[in-house]
C-alpha cells in the first residue's frame, strides 16, 4: 500500500528498506536541494514546525526531518515521494478533505501549495537524502492472527461423559455440568410448568399464552409435553415475528431514511415481511444469508416470486441511513460502502472490519487492503440509483407477468387514445386547410365544428385519466451489480488521497494461502457470500448460533455478540459453542432445529430461583446454574398489552406508512407525518430513524442507525411512570376491564381471569383477598365522590384500576 512503510520507502531514486541501512545512491542534485533549501524548508519552519518539530509532535508527527517527514504520524506517512496526490501533506495544505486542513488557521497561497506539490513530484529532494533510515512500523502477523480462537474453523468436540448416577440426554447439559462440576456446583431444579410455558411463549412468539394453552399443557403428564409446546410454537406465523424482530436489529431495519432528508423507505417492510416468513418457512440460514448478500445474482429459474424474493432480500445492504443531500458525490459513494462492510463484518463475521479503512486494524489482523479488497466489491454493487441531489436509492422491479401485461396494456390503451386525438385533429385541419402558401393559424382548432371540439375534449379528458391511473409497478429497495473495478486504499480514510489500487478478496486471516479468485464481470459479492457460507468458515455459524444462544438466555456464550475479533471476550464455555456451530451446519443450518435443541436442554428450562452459596462462586450465572430473570423487550411489552386487553390485531404482514416511497416524513420542525396509533403487532409499527416511537425508546428499543445484537436492559423510574400514567396504558387497561365485566361470572373468577391472562397463574388467596377489598373500597370511594345513584362507571373505573396496577407490576414485564 502506498501509506505503509513497513516494507520499503522510495526517497528520490533511492529505495529504502526499512530494516536496512539505505545506501547512498542517486542523491537529489544540487539544484534540487537548493529548491529545498530556499522554498521549502523555511515554508515548513514557518507554518509547520511550531507544532510538528523538535520540541511539539502533534499526532506524532515530525516535519523538520526527512525521517519524521516520511515516517508520519498517526494517520500514517506524509508524503509519498513522486505522488503527490497520495501523500496527506499535500490534501492537508490544499483544504481538500474537510477534516484535515493544515495549516488550521489560514490556507496557504497558491504559490505556497504549487511548491510543495512539485517538491514532492521531484520526489522530495532533502539532504538527507539516501542517508536516512525510516522508523519501521508495525506489519500485521497474519500467521499469528490465525492462532485466535475466533479465527480457527470450529471442530466438533466429544460431548463430556457425566458421573455413573447422572443420566444427561441433551449434549448441552453435558458441557454445562462439566463447567458447574469444575466449581463444585450443582444447578437449580426445573421451573415449573406454568413458568416454563410463560418463558417458552414469550420466547418463541413474543406473547403470553392463553389460559387455554396453559390448561392444556398443564394437563399433558408425558414425557413429551413441553416438546409439543415447542413444536407449536415454532410452527406459529408469529414465530417469525418474534424471531424477525431480533434479526432486523441486526439489519439496522428502519422504515426512513434518517440523518439529513428524513425522507420514507416506502418499500422497506417487503424485507422485513421477507425476514419473517423466511424464518417461519425455516429457510437455511446459509440460504438466508446468500440471498441478502447477493440475491439479485442467484439463479431463480422461471420462478418470478423466488426472484422477487431474492431482490428483496438485498434490502439487507440498502437499508442504512444516507447523507442523501451529500455534496461530495464520491464521498457519499465511500461512505455507504463503509457502513455496509462495517454491518456485514459484525452482523455476520462478529468482527469490526471498519475499523480498518483509515489504516490497519489497531486490534486484530485485519490490513487496510483486506478493507478495500471488501471495499471494492461493494464499490462495484449499485446501492444508489442516482447521487443526484437528493440522491435516490436503488430499486428493484418485483412485478409478477400478470402485473406486467396489466401496465403494457394500459400503455397500450394510451397510446390508442393519443391516436384518436392525432387522427381526429388531422381530419378536421384537412376540411379547414388554408390555401397554398398560408400559414396555418395557431388557434386552428376553436374554428373546428363545436361537434369537434366536444369530441377532442372527452378524448384528451380520458386520455389524463389514463395517464394518471397508470398502474404502478411494486418495486423493492436492493442492489444490483454496477461497474465493476477494484478500490483504492483511500490515505486516512479520505476519498481526496488514494494509494494504490487493491484487487478485491476477502480478509487474509480467515482464508488459506490460496484465497478465492473472484470474476472479472461481477463484483463478487456472490463469492464473497458463499465463502461465508462454507461448513468450514471459521465465524458465520459460530456467531449466529451465539445469537440464538443469547436471545434465549440474555446472554451469549461469547458475551460481545457483535465482537469475537482479538478485543471481544472469549467464550465461557468454548467447546459448546464450537460443538453447536458444528452442529448448526450438520443440521442445514436449521435456525428451528437450534431453537429446539436448546429449548429441550434442563439448562434453558432450569428455575430461575436464587440460591447465596451459588451465587457467591458464580454471581453473573455465567456457568448457568439458574435461568436468568429476563425483562421482555420494549415491542413484546406492547403487544403483551395489547393481547391482554384483547385489542391486539394479529394480521401479518403489510405496509403501515402513511406516505409515499421517498417522501418527506419527519424533520424536528414542521413536518411530521408519523402514527404510532395502531394495534398491530409492534414489528410493524413504522420505525423512523430520529423520531422513534417513544414507548420503545423508553424501553430500550434499538438504535436504528446501526446494528445491535445485543439491547441493554434499563431499570428507570419513566418505565414505571409509563405504565401507571401513559394514556396507552390507561386505554388497554380499560379495554381490559370491559372484557372482564362482559364476561359471565364471579367476581373472584373475573380476578383470576385476568391473573391467568396477566402472569399465567391463577391469584393465591391473599391477592384474591385484596383485589376484592381494593375494588369495594375504589367504588365506594367512587360513590362518594360522584354523589351518584348509577354506580356502573365507578364499577368500569375500579376494574381499570385494578388492571393497571396488574400490569404495572414487574411480574407482568419480567419472565423467569
């Protein structure tokens, strides 16, 4: 790369090693040096040396000698001698790059700036010229990076023998007690079915079970019970939902654009209705993946709705937030080439591959040319339809042939009207011709028959109905190849300083000697996806299977889910971890089969109660002992509302934007056209990128800007002041009481109702005991207050009142 050093520095004609004494060859002549002497040195003594010379080094770096010059600082070697326009001196003084710009107070002349781009043509002639030798800087030990644990193709391990008395059928059980054993632990006992069908229900669909789900469950006395739970779960339409929900804090899935023109992703929810029946369809994850990477370039046959689906799958690179107003169409370009190689490298790999666009990873051995071999294959992917300002992103056509035939002949039937009215006109202009010679008048047809005229304005009346009920073609945001080149290494990052020109491949750490070779006519995006995919690859299954893992327990066994590069944490327990990678991929990367591996092991359905000896030798549960207390996420809190108060509408799928594709939707000052007044489930609640929906900021929701595999969980007095006081609380509290007081039967069965349809049990004696003395208290009260003789209101009030305090306790948004 030209901003490295670490292997030789040109200085005139004179090669250095960096290793070596330079030889003393070819010195610069001594017009040269005299053009140093007298132009440049004491240009740089009076802009430059107060902060980069002998006694400052701001960013490390020193310009008063040759071998500061050409070491550099922290964004690498000054110059490149013979190439100005890669050398970062020369972008700084010409105020090119808007955040390097030297000196920082005042530009220097045009004479100024033209000598020292012609110093560095000449190859930077100094009297130290041949003599001086250029600090060495770190290499990347490609060998070495290969040893992290991360970095290694998983192999299966035996699955750990327990003692003569244990009996352990799930593999996962195995690797845990072997941990627990190790420090002298034993885990808790199972939870109890009521707990185990609440857990499993939230987990899987994101919803409490119906009191019916849990009669029946608890009736179940076999062996097999909570299997066929699972099983019912899995095969739910709103497992996809559910599942979905998590993959798409992946994808930075967001219904607007966000940053500067907030306008709408008018076609984002066809990835995310995509994303959820993929799931519920079971879809292999490999194939999952494939399709969002390079779907546009697989070969789907005759079968259009397998195409289309796959065109809508590359969503997945579409989706991130845009600077649509960017001045700097080759820096918008970059940029979004970035944040897609930055989501890929930790939604995919758990590795934070952006890191090396300025220079090479501080961390692990990723080189700034494996960033832009990457760089060049998403370089030439088309992600923009035009960088016009405001640039429009790509879409796809998703028509289906009836669809097609249906606008081709609408057009058609335009094309006949704009005939009609040509062949009309021409018969009346030939009954009205004027004679050789005249010119024809230009109000030529008010002197056409009134008959005429009548005629010609039905026609051109239909002919603008026509033009504006042209059937619109569904489209869907995506990619498609473009021009197909390699990068260049862009100098401290900046697309106004390019090094040399980088063949497009993958990073050097996770491939053999011989890496794939990629096409010459394609980007290469489709290699690239199918060497993820591999059994072999060292990170895809590893990573998604710690996902699963940690959106079943809170926690992954590798705790940094978006980081196993050198500065994530290692696994607590690496040998499960590889064995359920290797295990995923045995499976066909059966994202289902997972679900019921882990969800039939005695760790996932272990209780949750709290034991001091345990906690003491293992207080964060990391050996898992227990099961974690978990409190549901900010959408699973909506629609547990939502389906307790009976409100909730279960239709999947769909757009709910009020607007048009690409329009405005919000922009802090006078437009806002957003509603978050629905009752659909809240995945397809729109998600506006700096005006998110407030219930779910207050609950933790994602960042939609940027991927997160792994949500905080926040205790906050808001949270509860929600509950107890928002009006969407009070509203599905009231729809709760009216369906209790509907309902034939006692009080007492009303209570026990809504504690079945609330917590998943049925109220013990004390909370029966005190929900009947707070409701005869709340209506006297009432009474009292209203001076009524028609009590019905107060009666609507108390059960509100009761349900909301029901739904403001921690038992109804925790699980355990």
């Amino acid at each position: 790369m030209a901003m490295s050093l670490a292997i030789l520095v040109s200085v005139g004609t004179a090669v250095l090693s960096a290793d070596e004494t330079p030889q003393k060859v070819n010195r610069p002549n001594a017009e040269q040096i005299r053009f140093f002497e007298k132009t440049i040195r004491p240009l740089l003594a009076k802009y430059c040396y107060e902060c980069h010379g002998a006694d400052v080094q701001e960013s490390e770096l020193r310009l008063d000698t040759l071998a500061g010059i050409l070491t550099g600082g922290n964004a690498g070697a000054s110059i490149n001698p013979g190439k100005p326009k890669q050398s970062l001196l020369i972008t700084a003084i010409g105020y090119r790059d808007n955040e390097l710009q030297m000196p920082p107070d005042e530009k220097l002349s045009d004479r100024q700036i033209a000598d020292l781009t012609r110093w560095v043509e000449m190859g930077a002639p100094h009297p130290d010229s041949g003599t001086v030798k250029v600090a060495s800087r770190a290499t990347l030990d490609i060998a070495k990076g290969r040893t992290h644990w991360a970095f290694q193709t998983p192999s299966k391990p035996n699955v750990p023998r327990g003692g003569p008395a244990e009996s352990i059928e799930n593999p996962i059980d195995a690797f845990v007690s072997e941990a627990l054993a190790k420090k002298g632990l034993k885990p808790l006992g199972p939870a109890d079915k009521r707990t185990l069908i609440r857990r499993a229900t939230f987990d899987l669909i994101g919803l409490p079970p119906t009191p019916a789900e849990i009669d029946a469950f608890l009736a179940d006395e076999s062996d097999e019970a909570f299997r066929r739970v699972v099983d019912r779960l899995l095969d739910s339409p709103h497992y996809g939902e559910r599942w979905g929900r998590h993959w798409l804090d992946i994808a930075r899935y967001a219904d607007s654009n966000g940053l500067d023109e907030n306008v709408a992703h008018g076609n984002a929810w066809r990835y995310r209705d995509y994303v959820v029946q993929s799931l519920n369809n079971d879809k292999p994850y490999d194939e999952f993946v494939v399709e969002q990477l390079a779907g546009d370039q697989l070969d789907s046959g005759s079968d259009v709705s397998r195409r289309n689906d796959r065109l809508i799958a590359t969503g997945f690179l579409a989706l991130g937030p845009k600077v649509l107003a960017e001045v700097d169409e080759s820096k918008m370009e970059m940029d979004i080439v970035d944040e897609q190689i930055d989501t890929i490298g930790r939604s995919l790999m758990g590795l934070t591959l952006g890191c090396a666009r300025c220079h090479d990873h501080k961390f692990d051995p990723i080189g700034q040319d494996d960033y832009y071999g990457l760089a060049g294959i998403f370089k030439s992917t088309r992600t923009m339809e035009s960088f016009k300002k405001v640039a429009k992103w790509q879409e796809n056509l998703i028509a289906l042939p009836e669809e097609l035939a249906r606008k081709e002949k609408h057009e058609q039937r335009i094309s006949e009207k704009k005939s009609q009215i040509e062949d009309r006109i021409a018969k009346a202009k030939d009954k009205l011709a004027p004679p050789t010679g005249e010119t024809v008048p230009q109000d030529l047809e008010k002197r056409f028959p009134q008959e005429t005229q009548d005629e010609l304005k039905k026609l051109r009346d239909d002919l603008k109905s026509l033009e504006k009920s042209v059937p619109v073609l569904p489209t869907a945001m995506g990619v498609v190849d473009g021009d197909i080149a390699d990068a260049a290494v862009h100098l401290r990052g900046s697309h106004l300083t390019l090094g040399d020109v980088v063949p497009r491949h993958f990073p050097r750490v996770l491939c053999s000697d011989t890496p794939p070779s990629l096409p010459s006519n394609s980007s290469g995006r489709l290699e690239y996806a199918h060497w993820l995919t591999t059994p072999d690859h060292p990170l895809t299954a590893r990573v998604m299977v710690n996902r699963i893992w940690r959106w079943h327990f809170g926690k992954g066994l590798v705790s940094t889910v978006d980081n196993f590069g050198l500065q994530g944490q290692p696994p607590t327990h690496p040998k499960l971890l590889d064995w359920l990678a290797v295990r995923f991929v045995e499976e066909d990367w059966s994202i289902k089969a997972m679900h019921r591996l882990i969800m039939l092991s005695a760790a996932y359905q272990r209780s949750s109660g709290f034991d001091s000896h345990r906690a003491a030798v293992d207080p964060d549960n990391l050996l898992y002992w227990r099961f974690d207390v978990r409190r549901l996420e900010a959408e699973t809190i909506r629609d547990a509302l939502l389906a307790t108060s009976g409100t909730l509408d279960r239709t999947l799928g769909g757009n709910l934007l009020a607007v048009k594709n690409r329009d405005y939707l919000f922009d802090h000052t006078s437009q806002d056209k957003s509603n978050y007044d629905i009752r659909r489930r809240s995945i397809y609640v729109p998600v506006i990128r700096n005006h998110l929906y407030d219930v779910f900021q207050l609950f933790d929701y994602t960042d939609a800007s940027v991927l997160n595999g792994n949500r905080n969980t926040s205790t906050i007095a808001p949270q509860a002041l929600f509950l107890m006081n928002s009006q969407l609380a009070i509203d599905l509290t009231t729809a709760m009481a009216d369906r209790l007081l509907d309902a034939d039967g006692t009080r007492k069965e009303r209570v026990t109702q809504l504690f079945l349809e609330a917590y998943g049990r049925p109220p013990t004696e004390d909370e029966l005991t005190r929900a009947d003395l707070f409701l005869t208290q709340f209506m006297e009260l009432t009474a009292q207050e209203k001076s009524s003789q028609d009590n019905v209101g107060g009666t609507q009030q108390a059960w509100q009142a009761l349900c909301q305090s029901v739904i403001s306790s921690s038992e109804f948004i925790y699980v355990r």
